[in-house]
C-alpha cells in the first residue's frame, strides 16, 4: 500500500494553523467594552448638556465678548448618603425622606421619618435657606458627622464617619475658539436694506447667552453652527397704528416668547449682518397676534479678518 502522502501548506496555510485562534467570546467581549465606553462619553455628554442648559436658562452664561472659564481645583466632599428634603427651612427640623442602603447615614443610625436637627454644630431648625447650611456642615465636619436628630418627640444624637468623594479638577471653556478659527455676527453694522423691508433688531441671546445691556457692534463666535436670539426693531412708519396696537398687545403678552431663534453657521473670517424682515402678506390681525409679521434673516456677508 503507497504511504498516505500530505501535500506542503502554503504560506498562508501555515500562517493560519501557527497563528492562536482568538474566539468569538473574547471578541464579544472587546465589542461590549468599546460600546460600553461609547455609551458612558454619550451620556456624559449629554448630562453636560442639560447642565448648560439649566445655567443658560437661569441666565448665569454671559455674552463677555470671549470664553467663560468654569474652572475648579480638585477637591474632597464629604457625603451623607441620604435623601433630605431641603426645599423650605423648618422649625422641627429637616425630614430624610431615603437613606442609601449600608451608606454613611445608614451606618449612623439615621432612619426614614427622622427630622435632623443639627449637624456638626450647625443648626438646621432656623428660617435660613437649608440647603448651603446642609452642604457647610457636611464639609465642616471633615469627614466625621454628629447629628442631633428628632425621631418622633424624642431627641437623639448619633454620631460616625461621612462618605467621601474625590471631586477632579475641572476646567470648561464655553464658547471658546481658536486664532484665526471665528466668525462674527452683527445687528450693528452697516445700513440695512430698507427698500427690501429689512430692519434694524438686536441680539438678545448667543447660544443661550445674555448679550450685554449696552449693545455692542459684534459678537465673535467660534466657527460651526449658532442660534441667536432676535428682537425686531422695525420702524414704526412702516405700520398702520391698528397695527401697532396688535403688535403692542402681543408683546406684552407674550414677553420674551415674541423674539425668534436664529441659525447661523459661522465660516472662518466671515461676518453676518442681522436684521428683521418685515413680511408684508402676514400683517392681518391674526397673523400680528401669532407674531408672525416678521422673521429674523442674515442680510449680509462680508469678509473680517479673525485675529
């Protein structure tokens, strides 16, 4: 009988069987690490959007012309690891309404229905605002808790060991731009073009940022894509006084509700001119009421240098 004879591999045939087989297990497992961290950056993401949009509605971001610098050096807090309603100062004391399971306040011997009465020293039966009274006494104990509470009618005090969190250094540019790298945006410069029913407005807000009181001649915006917010400024002749009084009767209704959003995709060494289109078929009673007589518009474009 001939011998059983194997042919030689080819290169890639020994690259193969030499080669460890990785398998599809530990592949799984590498696509569910990179989704996972995709997934955390979204969601950071995105609590650092409603951050900025809670502060921007609140009015605390400002138009200054540049970047505002949010920034804080790395910190230790002290935490209790509990629920405590902190929404009015009471007399009887400030109710915890949940405890973290096993945390700081469980281990102290807190319960659900206690009313604190005092921490660390600081009292929190007064009629002073809670809440900064609450977080100065975490911070003054400095990692040890002494609690006077109320449980029912009867006095107790409990004493133990806060919960502590690393806070990191942070440091946040909002609305920060490169040399060379912004565009402007203006609701000062140049004549509007009257003859084609555009008119002179203001900018009130730069991506949800209070522009100043004293209007200024430019806004210097990072490039990519911005929403302003437009008040009209259009002459008065330009209306019957029925009009007006429409026009009056709505703005005091609707407040700041009466300026309109602006989307403006800012290119490099690029300036744009703002005004307010007058819209002649939409000056009809209902249309002035809606306030839909007019829309903010870019008139112009015109090369500025960025330095």
């Amino acid at each position: 009988m001939a011998p059983l004879r194997f042919p030689n591999p080819s290169k890639s045939e020994a690259f193969a069987m030499n080669t460890p087989r990785i398998s599809t297990r530990a592949v799984l497992a590498a696509a569910l690490v990179v989704g996972a961290v995709a997934s955390s950056h979204a969601q950071s993401t995105r609590e650092l959007d409603a951050a900025l949009l809670q502060m921007s509605e609140r009015g605390d971001l400002k138009d200054t012309g540049g970047p505002q610098v949010i920034q804080k050096p790395a910190q230790v807090r002290y935490e209790l690891g509990a629920v405590i309603d902190v929404r009015t100062a009471q007399r009887s004391g400030l109710p915890v309404m949940a405890l973290t399971p096993d945390g700081p306040a469980a281990r102290l011997g807190l319960k659900v229905g206690d009313r604190l009465v005092a921490l660390n020293g600081v009292r929190l039966d007064g009629a002073s605002p809670p809440a900064p009274l609450l977080d100065q006494a975490m911070q003054r104990g400095e990692g040890r808790v002494t609690a006077e509470v109320l449980r029912g009618s009867t006095p107790t005090k409990l004493s133990g060991t806060a919960g502590v969190v690393a806070v990191p250094a942070y440091r946040i540019e909002i609305g920060a731009d490169a040399k060379g790298t912004c565009g402007f945006v203006s609701a000062r410069a140049g004549a509007v073009p009257k003859s084609r029913d555009v008119f002179r407005a203001d900018i009130t807000t730069v991506d949800g940022r209070s522009t100043p009181l004293e209007p200024v001649n430019r806004h210097r915006l990072a490039v990519g894509r911005h929403v302003l917010v437009v008040r009209e400024l259009i002459d008065t002749n330009r209306l019957s006084s029925a009009q007006l009084v429409q026009i009056d009767r709505m703005k005091r209704f609707a407040l700041a509700k009466a300026y309109k959003p602006l989307v403006v995709d800012v290119k490099p060494n690029t300036s744009y001119r703002i005004g307010a289109r007058l819209l002649r078929d939409k000056l009809d009673t209902q249309s002035l009421r809606d306030n839909a007589y007019w829309e903010p518009v870019v008139w112009e474009e015109v090369a500025e240098r960025c330095p």
